[in-house]
C-alpha cells in the first residue's frame, strides 16, 4: 500500500435518505484505491449496506456522485456495471445447480459453452468445491453455499466485488476460516474488494483498510493497525478494540503532548488531534496497557486507583477501578503475577506511558453513547 | 379415567358434527353422479337403482352428450374461451402480481383491490355493465367479448396466487441476477418465473375454472354461437329436462376435483421447495 496507487472506486459528497426526512447516508466522500480490501465497518443502521447498494447500483444516490474506474456511474443499471456481489442470505438461485448458477453471468455474456465449462471449474476450484456442478444450493451446507456464492461473484472476472457481511450466518469457526479464504482469494486474483461488516475483529483481520461508519459518515479511514493504535475520535476509540475514556479539559499544550485535567489531576498524553489549552477531549488507554502496581516512577502517568472487582478470565484478569474519579476503568493484566496478587477493594498505583494515553476529539452532543 | 372416556365421546361428537357439515355441504352434488347412470329419463331414483339392479344404470346420457352436435360445441366453444380466456389471464395476473411485489410501486393497495374488484363484485352487475360497455365497443356476442370477459373474471385468481408466492420470494435473486448482467426479461425467463410457477399454474388452473364453470356473462355477451357448456346446460334444464343434464354435470364434477388435486399438489410442491 506505498506505491502511488488508482483510484478505483470515489464517493463524492454521496447522501442518501429513503424517505426525504431521515438521512442515511450523509454527505460522504470516500476512495477506493485498485486492488485494495477495503471494509465498511459500522454499527447496523450506520448506513454501511447502503454505501454498498449505491454502488451496486441496488439504490440511487440522493444527491452527490459515485464513480467507477473514473466513470460517473449514476445513470448505470446494476447488470452493466460489471460488478461482482456477495449477498448476506448468498441469493443463490435455489432451482439451479451450482454449475447453473456459475454458467449464468457467463451465459449472460454469450461465452461458448466450452469455456463456460471451463471457467466454472477454474472457480469451483478457486474456492475448493471441485465435483461439486451437479449439486443444488439447497443440498449444500452453508460454509459451501457461501463459497457458491464467492465463486459466482467472481466467476465472470469482475475488476470490483462488493460482499455485505457475507460470512454472518456461519458458526465462528467457519467465519475464521472463510475470511482467511477471501483474504487469499482476493489476494491471489488481485481484485478490488469492497467488504461490510458490523464485526470489527473480521474487519482487523481481513482488510487492508476500515472505514469506521457511525450515523451516516465515516469517523475514520485507516489500516487496521492504525486504527487501533491511533484513533482519532472518541467513537472509534470505543468501537475498535476496548478502550478507557477519561474525559477533561486541555490545562496546557507542550509539542506533541498535552496535559488534561481529569477529575482534579493532571494526565499528559499523546495530542493525536489538534487541540489547545481550553478544549473539552477525552483520553483513551488501553485496557492492556495500564501497569497495575508499577515500580515508582517508572511511568509518566501515575495515579492512585481503587479495584471494585475482578473478573479472572484464564489467560488474564480484568480489574476494574476508579481512576481519576472515572469509574469502569479497565486494566488487563497477564496472568503470571497469580490470582490473588490483588485484591477486591484495594488501593494501588496504576501507571502508563506518556504516548500509551491519547487525546481525541470527544464525540459531539449529536453523536451521544454507544 | 372418566375424564378419559369423556375425551374419547367428545371426540366422536366432534367427528359425526364434521361428518354431518361435510355431508350437508357435500350431498346435493354427489347425489347427482348416480343419478347421471339412470337409465329411464327422470331425475329421480328408480326402484331398480335402490336395490342397486345393474339394469336400471347405464350409459346411455353420456352417450347422448357425446352424439349430440350441440354439446359438442359447447364443448369446443367453452374450451376455446377457457383457453383463451386463462392465457390471457395468467400473463396479465402473473405481470401485475410481479409489478404490485415492488414496495416502490405508489398506489400499491389502491390498485391491488381494483384488480381484485371482479372477484366481490356480484357478476350479475359484472355482466351487466359489461354487455352495455361492450356493445358500444361491438364485442357483445363475439368471442373476443366473451374472452375478454372472462378474463377480468379469472385475473384475480392469478394476481392472489402469484402474489402469494412472491411473498416467499427472496428479493436479492433478482437483484443477484441483476449484479452478474442479466436484463429484466432474462432474469423474469431464468429466475422468477421457474420460482413463482406453482403460483402461476394454480391461478391459471383457478383462472380456467372460473371460466369454464362461468354462466352469467355468457347469457348477458354470448351469443349463439358462444354457448358454453354451463350456457348450454342452462338451456338444457329450461327446454328438455333430460338427464343428459346429469352426465355433463357429473363430468365436470370430475374434472373439477382432478383441478382441485392438481392445485393441492402445486400447493405442497412450492412448500417444500427449501427457501
């Protein structure tokens, strides 16, 4: 993802709203870079799946412009967009066998039967179903149905797939299986993938970049890593991963740090957005990273917490204190130190580093919790 | 235990209740299937029908019917106009079906009661208004009158039984289709129609019954020439009570039940196709 890379698919200002009243999707711009996996991440009712739709051509933009390989495709129908797309319930066509269903968009297209032969057993084969023509979708188990459904996706070689969630209906082992497999087929054919998901695990495991949805607009766009390491405001904080949220007022601003008065006491963190001395924002730490009971002076934020309960999960212990007067504030510490180091309802020293605390831009009064 | 035994008596009340509606429902059409096999000309059952002598049946009002020329052409006559009539029928009920299944559609209820209007409206009032409209068109006492008349009476059938079954259908097939570059008329051919099929072949199969039992608007449109069979038993009963009557009747009775299991059988077929 260093090389100057195409444009491939671009959003411009895009709004959507069904009924003239509700907004949808709200004035959204958004690029889509050639070969990439790129995935639309958002709460249901985010307006990720109409993103999607709008550039299947399912649904029409209200205002603003979608545009294809530089092409404004507003007046495009579906059929001649040539865009393959994986549905959430796959569609097959349950009257058809697996072979009828790949043949159709080749049939579509006026191939000769010979090569449509051929093709549908390079795709069967792409997706690890060989032998599999003569069946029906309905004789299938889901994870196979799933892979009909990515085969006829890309059977027809679409330069774009979009797939809504498509991987919601199986049971967690087989999703883990099947996003390693549309990560490698993706991979190895070299198509652009527009994918959508309210699952942020799956979106950190599978795309090159995430496109953070909440109430219509994007909150971020970035690689997972980055996302997780750097958000930029406090929903996408909350959304990825679990995150402490510490909210106070800028006291002073010192290059790339600034100090925040939370709850009487003054946190310095990270300044990963502009901000100035005055400003509302919220602090987020990691949950993994707060040193529980650290070495003093070992961490540039240091503060008394009270444990209010622990919950041992195997592999870890999650305590949950009050810090800075913030209650629900959440450490995660290995398990190597024994259950029982620490107690329930005791006081101890919590620490993190300077750059461990980040300083986003709070959510607006519109946006509201979780 | 008693409260058993109680169980047990009101469940043969139940039965001998059901049977007793059934046979109530039942009676007057079944009476008239023996009675098709009298031998002598009455409508009622001979001595020698009730002590069941095989010479008191026979067949000779169905071999009548079919030496007579004129229920023979009310035969071709009624299969013509059914034909024509249910063709007619099922595309429009089937396009109609498929274009009120758009939640986009504006009007939608408006113009599914209009399309359904036919089947509560009294035909006497059908019929009547009809052979005034199509007497100024020329239509009265023409087969495409007639035609185009059964078919506003059997469109409903197919717009009720198609859009039950699109209720089941799942709108992301035509979508699908859409995505992997077929036209509306392709994705129609491949797609929607071998899964609505139960539903269209029922509603042409009620279509055709409508049509084929129908009398009133063929006494207002038909002619002469357009007498049907139902037309041509109404003539029969008012001119030569004769139970020739009979054996027609029981025929159709016959090809009635044989729709009915046709339908039944469409019916558990489009079930138990998975979703």
């Amino acid at each position: 993802m260093d090389s100057p890379q195409k444009v491939h698919v671009e959003f411009e200002g895009v709004s959507k709203s069904y009924d003239g009243r509700t907004v949808v999707v709200r004035d959204l711009d958004l690029a889509v870079y050639e070969g990439e996996f790129l995935t639309l991440l958002g709460p249901s009712g985010s307006g990720k799946t109409t993103c999607l739709m709008m550039l299947a051509g399912f649904q029409t933009p209200t205002s603003g412009t979608i545009r294809i390989g530089g092409r404004a495709v507003d007046d495009l129908p579906p059929r001649k967009r040539d865009i393959g797309v994986v549905f959430q319930n796959y569609a097959l066509f349950p009257h058809m066998t697996v072979g009828e269903n790949l043949s159709f968009p080749l049939e579509v297209r006026g191939m000769e039967p010979r090569q449509i032969r051929e093709r549908v057993r390079g795709a069967l084969e792409l997706v690890r179903l060989e032998g599999l023509e003569g069946r029906r979708p309905g004789e299938l188990s889901g994870g196979q149905q799933q892979r009909v459904a990515i085969a006829r996706a890309l059977v027809f070689e679409p330069a774009l797939v979009l797939m809504d969630e498509p991987l919601g209906a199986l049971d967690r082992r087989l999703r883990e299986e099947m996003q390693y497999e549309v990560r490698r087929i993706q991979r190895r054919l070299g198509v652009t993938v527009v994918y959508v998901t309210h699952d942020q695990q799956e979106a950190m495991a599978m795309s090159d970049r995430v496109a953070v949805f909440q109430r219509g607009r994007i909150e971020q766009v970035a690689p997972p890593e980055a996302l997780y390491e750097e958000p930029q405001r406090e929903f996408v904080a909350r959304f990825i991963g679990d995150n402490n949220l510490l909210r106070g007022k800028v006291v002073g601003v010192e290059g790339d740090f600034c100090r925040v008065e939370v709850g009487g006491q003054i946190v310095t963190a990270f300044r990963v957005v502009p901000c100035e001395v005055g400003d509302p924002v919220s602090v987020a730490i990691r949950p993994e990273r707060v040193a529980v009971a650290p070495e003093p002076g070992l961490y540039g934020n240091e503060f008394d917490a009270g444990i209010d309960d622990i919950t041992f999960l195997g592999d870890h212990l999650r305590l949950r204190m009050t810090v800075c007067d913030t209650p629900d504030f959440i450490a995660k510490i290995p398990n190597i130190v024994g259950h029982g180091a620490v107690l329930e309802g005791d006081r101890v020293r919590v620490g993190w580093t300077l750059t461990d605390g980040r300083v986003l831009e709070p959510d607006g009064p519109e946006t509201g919790s979780k | 235990m008693s409260g058993n035994s109680w169980g047990r008596v009101g469940r043969l009340g139940y039965l001998a209740y059901c049977s007793a509606v059934f046979l109530f429902l039942t009676a007057p059409i079944l009476v008239i299937v023996p009675l098709s096999f009298n031998v002598e000309p009455y409508f009622t059952f001979t001595e020698g029908m009730l002590s069941l002598d095989p010479q008191a049946y026979s067949l000779r009002w169905y071999r009548t019917v079919a030496e007579d020329p004129q229920w023979l052409r009310a035969l071709a006559n009624s299969l013509v106009i059914g034909f024509a009539a249910t063709a007619l029928a099922t595309a429009l009920g089937t396009l109609a079906a498929l274009g009120l299944s758009n939640p986009a559609m504006p009007g939608r209820s408006l113009a599914m009661s209009l399309l359904i209007s036919p089947m509560v409206t009294p035909v006497i009032i059908s019929a009547a208004g009809m052979f005034f409209f199509y007497s100024d068109l020329g239509l009265a006492q023409t087969y495409p009158g007639l035609i185009l008349a059964h078919t506003a009476l059997g469109t409903p059938f197919v717009v009720i039984t198609v859009t039950a079954t699109l209720s089941g259908f799942d709108p992301n097939l035509t979508r699908a289709a859409a995505s992997l570059g077929a036209g509306p008329v392709r994705t129609f051919r491949r797609v929607q129609l071998p899964l609505i099929a139960p539903g269209v072949i029922s509603g042409a199969l009620f279509a055709f019954a409508t049509s084929f039992d129908e009398v009133v608007t063929v006494l207002f449109i038909g002619g002469l020439d357009q007498r049907t069979i139902p037309r041509q038993m109404w003539a029969g009963i008012r001119e030569q009570i004769s139970p020739a009557i009979l054996a027609v009747a029981t025929v159709l009775i016959a090809f009635a039940l044989l729709l009915m299991v046709v339908v039944e059988w469409l019916r558990r077929r489009g079930n138990a196709k998975p979703a």
